[in-house]
C-alpha cells in the first residue's frame, strides 16, 4: 500500500472488484430485456419496481460495509471473538430485514404501484413481480452478507464466483420460465421474479459454503443478538444505506412526475438506469480500490501518494465516463433495441438517453469526490452531495420542466442536477479534502 506504483496497485485491487460488479449489471440489462419481450407495460412494471429492489439491495449493502468494517478492524486488533460477533449479528440482521420486506410483500405491493400509476396492465405486473421478489428477499440478504463476510477476510475472489453463478442461473432461468421453454410453466413476470429470487439464493448458499469452508477466521455458529455490536454495523453502514436510500426515493418520485405524462416516458427512464449502471458500476469498482489506498497512505502521512491516488482515479473515472457518453451518443438506437422497444419508445428513449448521458462528464468526477470524503472521515459531505444531485436539484427540475408540457426538455434537469452536485464536490475537494491531506505534514 505504501511502496507500490498507485496505478498498479489500484488496478489490483480494483479489477475484481469492477468485474463482480459489471457481472452484475449485464445480469440485470439481460433479466430486463428479456421481460421486455412480454411487452412494454411488464418492462415499466419492473422499471417502477427498482426502486424497492434498490432499496433491499441498500440495506444489505449498508449493513454489510457496517459488517465487514466492523470485522476487519477487530481481526487487526487480534480481538477474535469481537470479530464473530459482527458476523453472527450481521447475518441475524440480514434474517430481520429479509422479514421486513416480507411484511411489505404481503401487504403494499399493489398500493406502492397504485401510487405511480393507474395503468392495470402495469400495476398487476407489478405486483406479481415485486411480491415474489421482496417475499423471498432472504436470497438477496443472505448472499451480500456472505459475499462480505469473505472480503472482511480478504477472499474477495470467491465473491466473484458467488456473483457469476448467481448472475448465469438467472440468465438461464429467465427464458425457461418467462416463455415457459422445456416444459416449464409460462410464467410471464412472475417466472422473471423466481429466477431472480433462485439466482439469488443459490448464490446465498454458494457463499455460506465458502464461508464454512475457507473462512477459518471466522465461526459460523448460533449467536444471540448483540445490541452493542448492532450499533457499531449500523453507526458505519447506515450512512451508506441513506446514499442508496436517496436514489431509491428520487426514482420512485421521477415515476410518478412522469407517469402522469406516460407510461413510455417511465419505461425511457428505466432503460437509462439499466446501460447507466453498466457505465458506472466500473467507477463504483475504482472507488472500492481507491478508498483503501488512499486511507493508508492519508494515515502513513504520504501527502504526495494520497494526492496521486485522487488525480489517477479523477482520470479514470473521467476516461470511463467519456466512453460511456459516446456509447450514448452514437447507438442510442441500438441500446433500446435490448429491451425490445415499441416506436414510442425508441422516439422517447433516443432522445432521453443522449440529453441524460451529458451528465456522464460531471458524474465521474462527482462519484470519485464522495469516496473522497468517506475515506477522511466525512460521510456527511458524500450524503449531502447525493442529495443535492438526487433530491434538491433532480426531482423538482423534472417536475418543472414537466410543466412545460415538452418531454424533451425534462431531461435536461439530469445535466443540470449534475453540475450543481460538481460544482458542491469541487469546492469541498479544495476546503476540506485537500487541506485535511496538506494538514498531516503540520500535525507530523
């Protein structure tokens, strides 16, 4: 950490990381287009269903970097005991949040759909989907947890092959069970809805395995709840869960401005979030190799180090986001016929994905900036720019624009949205990051 060439060590660290994590994305841009091949209404239906998923997804995120910081700092510590604590209480956490989004899956599907739309088509898919998914939400939970659990000890490859594995069942199953192919039902949006759940589990099951098996620095046996422990995961992972939680919210309130408009408009939307994250998901793997880096370096007191891991992971970041704009630019087309579109929505969605992708410049430098602040100490900065760019400047720019009756200037705000979170990361980069890593030359 302190010794290595920056660019080789990032790029060691971070490789895995961003391969785990396109895996993930191609499985989701698969899973979605094979449902839009039902028709457009079971695509929207989905689309409008992301914000609950992304939320379930949040929280076990959350509690896992809680999870994983918890254990690792106590493994340094040689304080062994503590560090199974944090597992067997982390897993216990994982069960209780499954069981809330089980008490939603029995009960709110159809209002949270009623609320974006009045669409029947698309409220019944809906339902069908989002129940299944959020009922049997154990999978996804299970699997984040003991894909942590492996990276707290350093065995971050095995969670590479719980994700592929995960990722292929669904790719497979999809087709078999939405078509009903070799003799399966035809099961339309709910069989999307099982493959997801089985891919999760699966990968759920895969990963307590490789925990029980190679992760000998910790005990997967009973344990009672621990609610020391709990505040300690929840004090590191809640703000992490509220970065999330914020995208979720700004999603759900999108749908509904442009619901009232139409539903194609909120099925351009979903495509752009699905290729989006394909985009992003490899600064979001940087910044997982960056943070590490540049914590030790800031602690060693490597002013200089720290500074270059910052200005290489700004070009990465800026080099990946350019080519993601021109992908954009270029074959608009192209990336809407993935997910079957109607004429509508290939006239909607081209023009949507070109204006929204503008923000693709700003956005880099505004992701690396969050893990920025993280990494010294000041999660509130990261929080706050999430909510200037997600909340304050995003959802009341849409529903202005909105008013003028022209879709095509709605998507404007999402340039705009992303300037205004650039320019906040820009000038804290300056007040707070880089005086923070100047200081430790006057304090040594």
């Amino acid at each position: 950490m302190g010794v290595e060439p920056i660019g080789k060590l990032l790029l060691k660290i971070s490789f895995p990381i961003m391969i785990s994590m396109l895996i993930q994305s191609l499985y989701n841009i698969v899973d979605s287009g094979f449902v839009a091949r039902i028709d457009e209404n079971a695509f929207t239906a989905v689309s409008m269903a992301f914000p609950v998923q992304n939320m379930m997804m949040g929280l076990a995120l959350g509690t896992g970097v809680g999870m994983n910081s918890l254990i690792s700092k106590s493994l340094g510590e040689k304080h062994y005991l503590k560090a199974n604590t944090a597992a067997k209480n982390g897993i216990l956490l994982s069960i209780f949040h499954s069981l809330l989004f089980v008490l939603f899956g029995l009960i709110f599907p159809r209002i949270y759909f009623e609320s974006q739309t009045d669409n029947i088509a698309i409220i019944n898919y809906g339902v069908e989907y989002l129940t299944v998914c959020t009922v049997f939400s154990l999978g996804i939970f299970m699997q984040i947890t003991t894909e942590r659990l492996l990276q707290s000890t350093g065995r971050s490859m095995y969670t590479m092959v719980t994700q592929i594995l995960g990722a292929v069942i669904n790719i497979i199953l999809d087709p078999i069970l939405i078509f009903g192919l070799l003799g399966a039902p035809k099961l339309g949006v709910r069989g999307a809805a099982i493959a997801t759940v089985i891919g999760q589990c699966s990968a759920a099951t895969l990963g307590l395995y490789f925990n029980h098996k190679y992760n000998s620095e910790i005990e997967m046996n009973k344990s009672k709840l621990d609610f020391k422990t709990i505040k300690q995961i929840y004090a590191v992972g809640i703000p992490s869960f509220a970065l999330i939680a914020t995208g979720s919210v700004a999603v759900y309130l999108l749908n509904k401005i442009l619901g009232k408009i139409s539903t194609t408009a909120v099925a351009a939307v979903g495509v752009y979030y699905k290729i989006q994250n394909f985009v992003f998901m490899p600064v979001f793997g940087l910044n997982n190799g960056m943070v590490p880096i540049l914590a030790y370096n800031y602690g060693a007191g490597n002013v200089d180090r720290t500074k270059e891991t910052i200005k290489l992971s700004f070009k990465i970041a800026s080099v990946v986001m350019v080519v993601g704009v021109l992908i954009f630019q270029i074959f608009p087309r192209q990336l809407l016929m993935i997910f079957n579109a109607s004429d509508q929505l290939m006239e909607i969605g081209t023009v949507a994905l070109r204006i929204v992708s503008l923000s693709f410049i700003f956005a880099g430098i505004v992701i690396v900036s969050q893990s920025v602040f993280q990494a010294l100490g000041n999660g509130v900065l990261s929080l706050v720019s999430t909510i200037i760019r997600q909340i304050i400047v995003l959802v009341p720019g849409v529903y202005l624009l909105s008013l003028s009756g022209n879709l095509n200037l709605v998507w404007i705000a999402y340039p705009i949205s992303e300037i205004a979170a650039f320019v906040y990361c820009i000038y804290y980069l300056k007040k707070f990051a880089i005086r923070k890593i100047e200081s430790v030359n006057i304090e040594i």
